[in-house]
C-alpha cells in the first residue's frame, strides 16, 4: 500500500494535514501583516490630513487678515462658507455643505406659495 503510493507520487492524508496546516499559519502570518500595514497607513494618512489642516487654517487665517476672505451664508443650509478672493482662483456657486447653489434657495418660500395661489 505505501509503496505503491510512493511510487504514484500521491501524498499521504497526514502529509496533506500537514501542509493544510503550513499554509493556514503562512496564511495568518499574511492577514497580520497586512493588518499592520493596513494601521500604518492609516496613522500615515491621519497626519498628512492633519498638516493640511493646519496649512487650510493658516493660509485662511493669513487671506483673512489681508481683507482677502468673502464670507457667504449658504441660502440653503444657512452654514457659513469662506471663500478667498483671489484673481484666478474659480469660485463654485455651489455649497460644500449641501451641494445646492449658495444664493439661490431651493426651498420654496411662503411668498411663493401664497402668489401661486391667487
Ligand atoms: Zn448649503
């Protein structure tokens, strides 16, 4: 029997388990690794966000001294939005906030209302 299966080149179900076994633990040893890696990068990418941050808020802070800042309160969500007033330098119309046209409402006001009944 266990000659014949030397001869055929077929592993044993022990050598098989074993195996099994060698690329389960091969296997973890990836998964770890890639989880290490998985929190390196994200600590990497939570500095680098935090330095543009801070260059925003001191670039913001510099324009807003010069007088080079135009606050517009958002028509439709109400939240504030700075926007610099540099040659250049193109201006959305839209609202980083809520997406919706910062002058414009959206909503539709009670004067509307009341003219579209009469
Ligand atoms: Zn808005």
């Amino acid at each position: 029997m266990s000659r014949s299966r030397k001869m055929s080149g077929k592993k044993t179900v022990k050598q098989v388990d074993a195996r099994v076994s060698e690329l389960s633990t091969q296997q973890d040893a990836v998964i770890n690794k890639l989880d290490a890696l998985g929190m390196e990068f994200a600590g990497f990418a939570q500095a680098a966000a935090n330095d543009i941050l801070k260059l925003n808020h001191l670039i913001y802070a510099m324009l807003d001294k010069e007088g080079l800042i135009t606050k517009i309160e958002c028509a439709n969500c109400g939240k504030e939005v700075i926007r610099p007033d540099l040659d250049g330098v193109d201006h959305s119309e839209d609202c980083p906030h809520c997406g919706q046209n910062l002058h414009k409402s959206t909503q539709v006001t009670l004067d509307e209302v009341t003219s579209e009944e009469e």
